[in-house]
C-alpha cells in the first residue's frame, strides 16, 4: 500500500521517514519530495509497505507530532491528470 504522508517537519529526509513507518512493517520505499529550484522539503512523502503495516501506521501516525507538527498520514490516492500549463 502506499501511504502519504503530510505537514512533515523541513528536517524529516527519506531515511528518517523510513525509520518512522519501520516500527509498523517492512517499509519497501520512502521518499520525501523536495522542491525542485530550492532543494528544500516541500513537507510531505510517500511511503510503501505491507497493507497490513500500513494500515496500523495510519492508525499509530495519523494526527501525532513529530518536531512540534502534527503529520497527516493517509493512503495515497492516484494523481489527477493535470492539463498542460500556460506560461
């Protein structure tokens, strides 16, 4: 299942989000996305594990503060398509 995960602390980085979900069950990917002119954590990830550890992680994660934030922790819903931009 994929989790997203939201309103995380500047500081969190893949590894540290890994370490997070890990005491819920085998974490096979984190990424947190970073900005892509600044480089900075735009404050939010994606997580992929075993549904049933993803589904206590929600449960355990969802709405707890992690460095003074509360994180939003959900399952991922798909990306809508987008139409091209205009500049």
């Amino acid at each position: 299942m994929r989790l997203f995960a939201g309103n995380l602390p500047w500081s969190v980085d893949d590894d540290e989000l890994r370490n997070i979900f890990s005491a819920y069950g085998d974490v096979t990917d984190s990424k947190v996305i970073m900005d892509r002119e600044t480089g900075r954590s735009r404050g939010f990830g994606f997580v992929e594990m075993a549904d049933d550890g993803a589904r206590a992680a929600i449960e355990s994660l969802n709405d707890t503060e992690i460095d003074g934030r509360n994180i939003v922790v959900n399952e991922a819903q798909e990306r809508k398509e987008r139409g091209p931009r205009r500049f």
